[in-house]
C-alpha cells in the first residue's frame, strides 16, 4: 500500500477501509459498506480487501477484535489508525467545518453534496434546499452559505455547474 504512516497520503480504498472499520466487522461487511458508502463506485475484490487488511494491521492502524474463533475475523480500527485517517486533510477540514457548525446542518451538506454529483446549477441546489430547517435554524442563513463552505473545503467546485469532487464524495461517508 502506498499510504504515508505519516498521515496526508492516504489512498481511496485505505480511507474507506479505515471509516468502515470504526465498528468491528469482518472482511465482507467492509466491502459491503465501502460499496455503499461509494454508491458502487468502488467495489472491492477479497484480495484487495484481504491485502489491505493485512497491510493496515501491520501498520498498526487496524487490530483484530473479538477472538471467538469464528471463521469471520472482525477489525477495528485503533488510535494510529485514527490519527491516520484525522490526517486526511479534505477530510480533516471538513472535519474542523462541521465541528463549528450546527448539528442541523449536516444534512443540507448532505444535500448539496448529493445534489452537485451529477452537476447542479445554484437554483437546482436552493430547490434542493427549499424547506429544509438548516435555512432557518439557529439563524437565517441562503442556500449558497452551504455552497461557499463546500467549496472551500474543495468538496465541490464549479466547471459551469457544481459538481461533487472526490474529496467531496469522501465527505459524504463522513456524513453517513
């Protein structure tokens, strides 16, 4: 795997491990929410996972949980794993957005995000918006306060209409 233990590099795969893994599961129910998580963008083959999972245990990122004997063995992810993810920096920053944010508004992030994946102009995303109590709760805030905010955590950008980026489509699982 080519992450950096030093945190900043972390591959797509790696992230989504690591986020799934914050409960214990085992091999399977990681590839079935990475595949959620990604709306089936990314569907992970057992070698990549089990490669994967050997890689981040030997790294210390991930420790075996539980021991019951069991054919299915559960991971989770430990605190170098965590400090590995937290250094994920699209992820880090929205991270330090959300923390000063009101708990209502992660859902019109939410929103806004999954409105933009296929590209959306402002009026589609205020539509997308319209009634929905992060508008008005604690205080008044428009549409493109969500917009600016996304954008400057670079989860999404403009190309004639708004579109999700990657590290945006990274931010949704964080959301979930």
């Amino acid at each position: 795997m080519r992450d950096n233990a030093k945190g900043g590099a972390l591959t797509e795969v790696t992230f989504f491990i690591l986020l799934a893994l914050h409960q214990p599961r085992h091999g399977y129910a990681v590839m079935q929410f990475v595949e959620e998580r990604t709306g089936g963008r990314l569907v992970l083959g057992a070698g990549t996972l089990y490669g994967a999972l050997n890689a981040l245990q030997e790294k210390g990122w991930i420790a075996p949980w539980g021991g019951d004997g069991g054919r299915k063995k559960e991971f989770l992810i430990t605190d170098l794993g965590r400090e590995a993810l937290d250094e994920f920096e699209p992820a880090k920053r929205f991270g330090e957005l959300l923390a000063g944010e009101p708990e209502g508004y992660r859902s019109a992030y939410d929103t806004v995000l999954a409105c933009c994946e296929e590209g959306a102009s402002k009026a589609a995303i205020e539509a997308a918006l319209t009634g929905h109590p992060a508008l008005a709760f604690p205080k008044q805030v428009y549409p493109g306060y969500f917009i600016s905010k996304l954008e400057t955590v670079d989860g999404i950008s403009w190309d004639g209409v708004w579109r999700t980026t990657e590290a945006g489509q990274r931010m949704r699982a964080l959301l979930a």
